[in-house]
C-alpha cells in the first residue's frame, strides 16, 4: 500500500464493515490488500463467524471460552464442509442427454410455514427438485406419515436454533440430503426420527430429542455442532461418518452404537469425507506441544570400588597357646568398628551385638590383618548405583527410565503411528458426552476413532467388544459410575494421551483376549484401580503415568497376560501393580514409587516376571511375594522403601535373581513362611471381590481357559540368587521359614543389622557363594533347631561376629576373615560341622566354642588377629567338640605374610554371576486385578510384612 494513504487502522476500520463476499474481492486486489483482509481475524472475521447461524463457537462443546487460532480459517473449514454434500451434483448433470445445450440450473428456496407456499414439509418435497433448498419457518412442523427423500434436498430452519422444531421420520433414499438449524423430534408412530442404507446425510447445527438416528452403509454421515438429548445413534456398517463438536446428553443406553465391519462398498462421499478429515486441525501430537508431567528425580549416582586390607603388622611379641588368654567372665573388649568408631563387645553374648565404648584401642598390641578383597555392591540400571536417600531431595531415572512423549512414542513405533494415523468407520472428535448411561459402543467388528472427546458423568465412556477396534486419541474420561474404559472379547485398538480420572471403577478394564496398546496416558485419582487386566486379557501398557487411584494402579488377575513397560505408577493408595489369581505379566522398566502398600504385590497363583523396574519409596515393603505367589524378578532396583525390600512367602516359590535391594528401612530379604489357612486378615476384614456391572469374581474361573505354561523350568524351592542388598536398616536377609530356601551368589553389603538372620529353618537353607561383609552386626546369625548349611561365602569385615549359631549348621570352605566379633561363635545348643575354612578375626577368638556346643572342626585353617588373643577359644571342657587336622598360624615377625590363595578369597562368583534368566526370557506371561483389602501395622510383627497383609 502506497505511502500517503490512510492509515491501517483506519483502512481496517472501513473493511470491517464489507459482507464476505466484498472481503474476498478485495483480497484479491494485490497482496498488500491480501495480508490486510488477513488482519481482521479477531475483527470482522470472528463478526461474520459468529453471525453464522448454521454454526456455533469453534470450541463448543468443550472449550466455548477459548477462541481458536484463527477465526477466518474455522468459517472457512466450516463452509467447505457445509458444501460437501453437494459435491455430487456434477456427477448427476453428465448423466443428462444433450449437456451440451442445457441450461445452468438455477437452485429453488422452497418456504414452508404459515402464510408461504407450502403448509407442510411433505408438500414441499412433492414439489422440489434436484438440490433445491427448503426453508422452514418458525413452528412446529409435524408429518404425520414417514417422509421419503427421493431427490437430493437441502433442509433448513429459518431463525434461531430451537425456533423450527420439526416432529417426523424420514427415511432417506437418495445420494445426499442436508438439514440444519432444526429441532428433530420422533413422531408419534417411530423412535426413528431418521435413517439411510445408502446416502450420504449431513447434519448442522441442530438439536435431536428423544429418538434415535440410523445410518447403514454404504451410507456415509457428517455431523457437526449438534445436541443429541436421550438420542441414540446407531451406525451399521458404516465406511466412514464424522461426529464433530457435539453434545450428547442424558442417554438411557448408549449415545452412539458403531457395529460391523465398514463396508468395502464406499459413497461418492468417502473420498470427499477423507479429504475434509485429512485438511482440518489433527489432534495429534507435535513435538512441541505434547508434554507429559515428568517426575522430579535428581541424580544421586555413587560409584562403588572394591574395598582392599593389606597386611600390617606393628610390634612384637610370641604368640599364646590356644588354652591360655583366655579372658575373665564379663570383662569387655575394646574394638573399632569399620566406619572408625569404638565400640565394646561382652564376649560371651549371644547376638554378637556391639556397643559403643569411649575406651581407646591399645597401641602396643600387634595386629594381623590379611589380604583380600570385598565383593562390593554391584552396578544396575546401565551402570547407576543409588546412594543414600536424602531428605527432600529426588533422584534423576536412567534414560531407560525415563517416559517418552506421545510424539516420540509414535515416531518409534510404526504400528502405532499407522493405528493414530488411520480413519476407518467412525470418527469423533471434539465432543461432549455426558450424564447418561453409556458413551461409545462399539461391537462387532466395528471401528471408530475417537479424538479430544470429553466423556464425564457416564456408566462408562467407551465399550469396545467382539473383535472390534478403537482408536482414542487425547480424550478426557471422568467421573463415570464404573469403569472408563471397558474392552473384552479380542477387543483392541489404541488408547494414546488420554486423561483418565476419578472413575469409580477401573480406568481402563481389559477382558476375554482383548489386547490394547495402552500409550501415554494418565489414569489417576480412581476410586479403584488404574487398569484391570483379567480373564485371559491381553495388551501392551507402555509409557503411562498411573498415580493416586485407591486400588492398584494396575491390577492383574485370572490369567491376565499383559506386557507393562517403562511407565511410572506411583502415590497409589494401595499397591502400584498386584498380580494375583493365577494372572501373569512381563512387567519391565516401570518406575513404582511412593505407594502406600506393596511396590508389587503378588499372591494366590501370580506368576509374573518382574525385570529391570525401578520400585522405591515406597510407604511399605517394595516387592510383596504372598501365599502362593510365584514368579521371577530379576535385575530390578528396589530402593530407600520403609518396609522391607522383599517380603515373600517361601511357600511362595519365587526366583528372586540379580536385583539391587538398598537403602530400604527393614531387611532387604525378608522370607517368612504362613501355613496357618487364616483366610482373614488380622483386622478381621474379609476379601472382597467385585468387578463392577459384569458380575462377582467367581463367575470368571469357569470361563477362563486353562494355559498351563508356568515358568519354564520346574521350581522346587525359592531361590535368592545373585543380588545385592546393602544399606538396609535390619538385616539384609532374614530367614524364618519351615521349608527350603536357597540363597546363592549374592552380595549382602554394610545392612543395619546382621548379614544373614535365620530364625527359623526346619527344612535345609542352603547359603551359598555369597559375600557377606561389613554389616553393622553379625555377618550370619543362626537361631537354635535351624538347619543351614554354608559353602563357599565369603564372610568380611562385619561389626560383630563372622557366624553366631545355635542351631545345625554345616559350614564348609567359607573365608570367614576380618570380623570385628569371632570368626566363629558356636553356642550351647549348636551342632556344628567346620570343615574346610580360613578364618581369621581382627582382634577376637579365630573359634569359640561355648558350653556343650556340639561341635566338628576339621582341616580348617585358623589365623591369628591380634596377639592378645588366642586363635581358639573354649570355655569349658566339651568332650563333644572335635577336632581334627585344623591348622592354627601365628605371626611372630613382620615379614610373617600369609594372603588367600589356592584357592583365592571367597566367593568366587565369576562363573555364578548370570544376566538375565535365558530360561524365563521366551516365557508367555499373563497377569490380571481384583480388591484387596489391608491392615497397617503400627509395629513389625515377626510373621507378616511389617506394613501391610493384602488378602
């Protein structure tokens, strides 16, 4: 525009005055008068979009107070739909003879009301030709026979919405119709107000009542801007129909039911339909404007090097015979802990506890430390180990931890993307659905998508069943009477970026092989559980938060068979996952934190395998194995939870291998054994069982069928395998159980109390290659009339004494080396079989037998610590204690330098240690959720988790 002209202001001044079709000449002028006409969306084009009586707000019925991002390109979206349906007209006139010489039509208005030209719609169809328009006026227009449109018509309402009520059913038997700006309602003789097999139907702006609308395909519907009270739409076989920015209120059974495959036989408006679809705003997700909320976790990474003594020796002085030095009754020794503080031990105590004391150590004494090295806690997680949690801080997840966006989750996975990217059967987007009984129904075969719905105040929002598929893209479901989303009978589909809340039963239920994939979402704040997997339900739940529900944020019960991967589920009032009633689940790089019960729960037949998941925080224990539970968890990183890391039942038979077990406020491994049938919990509550409207628990076990692939090696006892359990506030392992438990190659590091506790043990706990070392007590206490047999550990550095026992023990070719207590303290009521181990304590007894210990001690060599001590010690003369072909050394100058070879120190885990289980990683898994109910201890109680008891 030309310098000296009027100003913009004032040029936009005089525009905003101009009709539409004066703003598209004069956009036409040059491109100045172009970007100028351009700058009036908030002006005149907002004026003329709103004036539009055959549309309303944008937004509506959503977001009615936000305006969109431009004014002029929503009237434009909107005229070129409300043209859509004459896109035919051109194939209809070359049919026509001698086209050549025939005349342009012109289209016909058609009045229809008091005082114009026709008195009733029937009599204006009578008289209407190809594409005429019919004008209805304000009134009430009823037909009292059923309306056929033969010929393509366009039928509108003069006024305001809800001034032109029209009461018919019509029966539409031509290739396009429109209505706009009507109230439909049922006449007296059909619910039917209207219906197609063939045509194509366009619906704007209007209201329906009480009735129901079918369409049959090949027939095709288009539906925007129009409330539906009590109004059912039924779509049958439809190939495409598209339902925009509509209100469904107060229906009695479902808003809209979608059945049957789409019909391969398609309109001339499919392809039309497509394209509109394809040129209007997506809600799929950009990279810039998709965001999930993201947990706040700071790195606190510690690396750990393996801690190595070298030999000192200070002064000089002969050594003592084993019968002599022996000290007086209640005398105390003073020690240093490992960490450097003095502590007094009462060499006669059972438990090997350690005091502090504020004695010095004497510096003329000679002391002989061997050479060896510690087995340090063992990296997890790509290489990150977990320091000490502090107060208020949070930690940074791993990058295999951490949730992808939507977008970056459909760039990765082709599948989904073609799934989100697909339009088939029915398309919803941008509705309101509301106070009444169901939303979507889909069934059949059927196919709908749905996106940026807003479904509240329901039965549930969506059902999707009988080999049916769905596609729900960013909607928000809440507050329904049962659970938000229902799928069974092979349903499926993708459920992405949806916002799932507050729902009185599950948010999403998964039944009878159906198998979803489950992408993005957030299911919170529900009254029950998050997601419900059962009855042979299938699915793939990855990249999801599932936090504040009531329940578990994923249940899995009777056969359930899902894969859960990299989602974080915490905050939960319950569990974060609970497999229970024979359900299964491959349940991998889920982050599970701060939930009020259990990290997992499972019990009753759950058979899952847990893997590389990150459970921490928790209010209570981090894994619950219960009665009957089973199952395989391996390389999980199980942190800082106020229970205990692993409570399980060894009745339960779980494989617990190669997880990271630290920082948690009990044991780290707790294993308890509960034969007692109790089928109450201590509160006296009783398990409840409900699933909503399809009827009690018990119903499902005779319509389940039977899958009998269990783990793939048979297990015949629990298994605690290759694992580290360090910093834990109680003893890193204890035992109480009556039957037989085996625990191999692990790694029992620097735990509150003892290394390994065995209370009770009737039937053999075999402890085997593991290293035991700088525990703040006892490496190993065993309890009178257990039965524990230890072979090749390596027993270092702890605070009280190498092994305390008072029951039947074997220990054989163990390294039992720089224990504050005795190297070996063997108790009245012990019987006990030493054969074959190099033990060597700081500054005790190497051996100490006390009272009528029944005792063996053969071909084991014994090193001298300090040289006010002898190597071994036994208060009274026991003739039960044997000893044969033991080999006893003493330092008596500093070049003395005795070391751990042939074989080196113990345990020697380089051909025990194994990654991932090659024998459960093809296993079929299968998971599923049902109530339970708990009981909060305020105390530990010796037979249950300290916490929680889940029925």
């Amino acid at each position: 525009m030309e310098a000296g002209s009027l100003p913009l202001e004032l040029w936009r001044m005089i525009l905003a005055y101009l009709p539409l079709p004066d703003l598209g000449r004069c956009s036409l002028v040059c491109r100045a008068w172009y970007e100028l006409i351009l700058s009036l969306d908030r002006t005149r084009w907002r004026q003329l979009y709103l004036g539009y009586t055959e549309c309303r707000h944008p937004n509506w019925p959503n977001q009615p107070d936000v305006e969109p991002e431009s004014w002029r390109e929503a009237f434009k979206q909107h005229y070129l739909a409300s043209k859509m349906w004459t896109k035919n007209a051109a194939i209809l006139e070359t049919s026509v003879c001698f086209s050549l010489f025939r005349r342009r039509r012109t289209r016909r208005t058609l009045s229809v009301g008091p005082g114009h030209e026709f008195h009733s719609l029937g009599s204006a169809l009578a008289m209407s030709s190809l594409f005429d328009r019919i004008l209805l006026f304000p009134g009430l227009h009823e037909e009292q026979g059923e309306i056929i449109l033969k010929v393509p018509v366009e039928i509108v309402g003069h006024g305001k919405l809800g001034e032109v009520a029209l009461l018919a059913s019509i029966d539409q038997q031509c290739s396009t119709t429109r209505l706009c700006n009507l109230v439909f309602m049922p006449a007296w003789f059909s619910p039917f107000m209207f219906k197609t097999t063939s045509g194509h139907v366009q619906f704007d702006n209007c209201n329906f009542e009480n009735g129901h609308i079918q369409v049959h395909g090949p027939g095709t519907c288009q539906v925007k801007f129009c409330t539906f009270k009590n109004t059912h739409v039924f779509l049958h076989n439809v190939p495409l129909c598209v339902l925009e920015n509509c209100e469904f209120v107060g229906s009695e059974n479902n808003s809209v039911t979608v059945e049957g495959h789409p019909s391969s036989e398609n309109n001339w408006a499919y392809t039309h339909l497509l394209g509109l679809i394809r040129s209007s705003p997506s809600v799929l997700p950009t990279e810039d404007s998709d965001s999930l909320m993201s947990l706040d976790l700071e790195s606190r990474d510690q690396a750990w090097s393996p801690r190595t003594c070298g030999i000192v020796i200070e002064g000089s002085q002969s050594p003592t015979s084993p019968a002599a030095g022996s000290p007086k009754a209640g005398s105390q020794e003073a020690e240093v802990g490992s960490d450097g503080e003095g502590v007094a031990r009462t060499p006669d105590s059972s438990d090997g506890g350690l005091s502090p004391s504020g004695e010095d150590e004497d510096e003329d004494q000679l002391t002989y430390r061997l050479s060896y090295q510690v087995q340090g806690p063992r990296p997890v997680l790509g290489g990150s180990f977990l320091g000490p949690p502090l107060p208020g801080a949070s930690i940074q997840l791993p990058s295999c931890l951490v949730l992808n966006s939507l977008h970056q989750e459909l760039q990765k996975d082709r599948e989904a993307m073609a799934l989100a990217s697909s339009v088939q059967g029915c398309l919803i987007r941008k509705c309101l659905f509301r106070d009444g009984k169901g939303g979507v129904f889909v069934c059949s075969y059927g196919r709908a998508k749905m996106e940026g719905n807003i479904f509240r105040n329901l039965t549930y929002a969506v059902r999707c069943i009988h080999n049916s598929k769905i596609i729900m893209l960013r909607n928000h479901i809440h507050h329904c009477r049962a659970s938000g989303i229902f799928l069974r009978l092979e349903g499926g589909g993708l459920i992405a970026g949806n916002n799932i809340y507050d729902n009185a039963e599950a948010g999403v239920d998964i039944r009878k092989k159906s198998n979803p994939l489950i992408l993005c979402n957030q299911i919170h704040h529900g009254l029950r559980s998050g997601i419900v997997v059962l009855g042979n339900g299938k699915g793939i739940i990855r990249n999801n938060q599932i936090f504040s529900n009531k329940e578990a944020g994923i249940y899995i019960l009777y056969h359930g068979n899902p894969v859960v991967s990299r989602n974080h589920i915490f905050k939960g009032s319950a569990a974060g996952i609970a497999v229970n009633e024979n359900g299964r689940g491959l349940i991998t790089e889920n982050v599970i934190q701060e939930n009020q019960w259990g990290g997992v729960d499972i019990r009753r037949g759950g058979v899952p395998i847990l893997r590389s998941n990150l459970i921490c925080f928790g209010y209570s224990d981090g894994v619950v194995v219960g009665d009957e539970g089973k199952g395989l968890l391996e390389g999980n990183t199980i942190y800082a939870n106020k229970g205990c890391g692993v409570w399980m039942m060894s009745s339960s038979l779980p494989h617990i291998t190669s997880n990271h077990v630290s920082y948690n406020g009990v044991y780290g491994v707790a294993v308890f054994s509960q034969k007692d049938g109790s089928g109450e919990s201590p509160g006296g509550h009783v398990a409840q069982e409900n699933f909503g409207e399809d009827g009690d628990a018990t119903l499902w076990e005779t319509e389940l069928e039977k899958d009998d692939d269990l783990l793939c090696r048979p297990i015949a006892t629990a298994l605690v395998e290759s694992n580290t359990v360090n910093h834990n506030g109680a003893s890193g392992l204890y035992v109480q159980s009556s039957e037989l438990l085996h625990v191999i190659t692990n790694v029992i590091h620097a735990n509150g109390d003892r290394g390994i506790t065995v209370a009770q043990s009737s039937q053999l706990t075999r402890v085997a290659n593991n290293s035991i070392s700088c525990n703040h007590q006892s490496g190993v206490k065993v309890e009178a009339q257990c039965k524990v047999e230890f072979r090749g550990n390596g027993i270092y550095d702890n605070r009280g004494h190498g092994i305390i026992t008072k029951g039947d023990s074997t220990v054989i070719e163990n390294d039992i080396i720089g224990n504050q207590g005795s190297g070996l303290q063997l108790l009245p009521t012990s019987d006990t079989k030493v054969i074959k181990n190099r033990i060597h304590s700081f500054r005790a007894y190497g051996i100490a037998v006390q009272g009528r210990a029944k005792a063996l001690l053969q071909e084991n060599t014994v090193f001298q610590g300090k040289t006010n001590k002898t190597i071994f010690q036994q208060i009274s003369n026991n003739q039960e204690c044997i000893m044969q072909n033991n080999k006893f050394l003493v330092f008596k100058k500093k070049s003395d330098t005795w070391c751990l070879a042939n074989p080196p120190a113990r345990p020697h885990l380089e051909n025990s240690l194994r990654g991932p289980s090659a024998a459960h990683s093809g296993q079929k898994v299968t998971a599923m959720a049902t109530r339970i109910t708990a009981h909060v201890e305020g105390g530990y109680h010796s037979k249950r988790s300290i916490f929680c008891t889940i029925l």
